[in-house]
C-alpha cells in the first residue's frame, strides 16, 4: 500500500468560494447519468453511453471511490474530480506508467465557462499537497481538447511528453506543490 491508499477517505467536504467538493451521494446518480449521456463529454473522453443503458447499471449511489470528489454548486451535482493513481489495468501501455497520482476533471457542459473547473481542481491539489507534499500529480488530456489543456496550463501542470494512444493525440504533464529547485 503507498502512503496516497493510506490517506483516510472520505475527507470532511471541501469548500472553496462558490462549490464544495465531497464524496458522491444517492441524490448525485442524476447527475452521473447526465454526465455520461453527454455527447459534449464524452467529445474527447472515448463517447457517451446511451441515456437508458446508464439507467440501468448507473449504482444508487454511483462513484463512490477513493479519490473521486463531486462537485457540487449551489446544492447540486455538477461534475467530478478523480485524484488517484490509475489501477494496473488501465495504465498507459505506451507512456512510462508507473501509477503515478493522476487528476481528472468531468464538468457538465452548462458548468463550463464559469471557472468552476480550475476553483475544483485548485481545491483538490490543494488537498492533495497538503496530505502528501512535494508528490507529483500527473494530467492525461487528449491535445485537441482545448479547454482541458488551458486548464491544465492555468493550474501549473507543464509538458512531459506527446504520444498517440486511443487513436488520438495525448499530452501529458506534470504538477509538483514542491517549490522549483
Ligand atoms: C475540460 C473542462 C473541465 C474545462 O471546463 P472550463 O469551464 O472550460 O474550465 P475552467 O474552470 O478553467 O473555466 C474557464 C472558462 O471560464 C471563464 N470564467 C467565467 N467566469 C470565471 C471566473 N469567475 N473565474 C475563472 N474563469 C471564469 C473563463 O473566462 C474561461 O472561459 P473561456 O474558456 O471561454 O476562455 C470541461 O470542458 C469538461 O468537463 N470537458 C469534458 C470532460 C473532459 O474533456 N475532460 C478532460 C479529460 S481529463
């Protein structure tokens, strides 16, 4: 077990100005479903899933798992944040993988352009370093997603590396709470 699985989960919620992040309830399964049905979504995150299929697998209380925040805006689901390390299967089988911390970000399209990604993700990597400082927590975006890499740019995350998996390009960066030496 590393030091990130040994963290206690869930953490009390985490409230910045305008949204709280905290661990996924039964009053969320709506919005998961909204947000997996979502072809704008799913644009560049491998598809959506069809509304009806998701009614019917999506759990009661859905993404309930370490690392993974809801979003919540005035009292309701608007999107998620993972921050954890990848399991072994899923790992890049082009990339050096070695299971780093990885943060991902799904927002429901009505949530984008109102800064809310960045007050999240700021939030979580603040949670993150707090709890384990100086460890690097690495971003995976596809490089034709231009709002994901301008918030990976507006959070700090700067460039690894550009390789092709999943038929697509991917760019692939890092971002440390340690001070630049
Ligand atoms: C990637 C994604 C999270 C970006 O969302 P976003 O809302 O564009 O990101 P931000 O929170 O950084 O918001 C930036 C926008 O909010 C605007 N904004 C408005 N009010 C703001 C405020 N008070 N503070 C900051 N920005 C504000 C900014 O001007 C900017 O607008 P622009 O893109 O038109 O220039 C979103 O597009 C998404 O969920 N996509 C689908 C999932 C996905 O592709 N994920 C990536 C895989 S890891």
């Amino acid at each position: 077990m590393t030091e990130l699985e040994r963290v206690a989960w869930p953490p009390a919620p985490i409230r910045t100005e305008r949204l709280v992040l905290r661990e996924s309830e039964g009053r969320d399964r709506a919005g998961f479903v909204e947000l997996f049905a979502s072809p704008e979504v799913g644009t560049y995150t491998g598809g959506s899933r069809p509304r009806d299929e998701l009614e019917r697998v999506v759990p009661e209380v859905p993404g309930r798992r370490r690392g993974l925040f809801v979003i919540e805006h005035g009292g309701t689901m608007i999107g998620i944040i993972e921050l954890n390390r990848r399991d072994p299967e899923r790992r890049s089988k082009v990339r050096p993988d070695t299971g780093e911390a990885e943060l991902g970000y799904l927002l429901l399209p009505e949530a984008w352009g109102h800064g809310y990604a960045a007050e999240s993700c700021r939030a979580a990597l603040g949670w993150f370093a707090d709890l384990l400082p100086g460890e690097p927590v690495v971003l995976t975006t596809r490089t034709d997603n231009e709002r994901s890499l301008r918030l990976a740019a507006k959070l700090g995350f700067t460039e690894v590396r550009r390789y092709v998996e999943y038929g697509a390009e991917q760019w692939f960066g890092v971002w440390s709470s340690a001070p630049p030496r």
